[in-house]
C-alpha cells in the first residue's frame, strides 16, 4: 500500500483528498475485501470522509474525474499535487497552482 495526498480543483471546488493503492499483494485481508492483482485505488474526500475504489461511485464529474486521473496517472502523480479536472477536460489552458505556494 502506498498513500498520497492531492488538492482536487475545479469549477470553483476545492477537495483535499486522500488516495491509497490497494491489491491483492496487500494480503489476506485485501484478497478477502475483492481486490485483485491490479492496482485499485481507493479515494478519500477528507472533508466528508466518503470514500470510494469505484471511480464511478462518485456520480459528479469532480470525483469521477479526478479518481480516474489518479489511477492512471499513479506513479506519475506526487503527494501535494493539484488534480485539476477543467484542466484534464481541456476546459482550461493552464493548470491550477496550489491553493498553499
């Protein structure tokens, strides 16, 4: 398990979240909740405390969007990064700067 934290931006949004890898190589409690090989992520919104390993889960563009960035932009991605769903959508030229420099 690997844990990161991102400031997720949009329209007018601001959501500090939590996200942490999880698989089957996590051990017997990991295969026993249904993970798999593949590396799943779950997603925290650490104001709420909702959570989810599903994407889609979400049903708002702003956590979808986001989560699915995450997952497959993991090794890529560095705790403290700004995930700017206008900015993965195209909807904005530049990407957001984080709300602490």
């Amino acid at each position: 398990m690997e844990a990161k934290l991102f400031e997720i931006r949009d329209r007018g949004t601001f959501i500090p979240a939590l996200a942490v890898t999880i698989s089957s190589e996590d051990g017997f409690l990991a295969r026993r909740g249904g993970f798999g090989k593949a590396k799943s992520i779950v997603l925290v919104h650490l104001q709420d405390g909702r959570c989810s390993f599903d994407p889609f889960h979400w049903a708002d563009r702003t956590l979808s969007t986001s989560h699915n960035y995450i997952k497959d932009n993991w090794d890529e991605l560095k705790s403290s990064d700004v995930i700017d769903v206008e900015f993965i959508l195209g909807e904005t030229a530049e990407k957001k700067e984080s709300e602490s420099r």
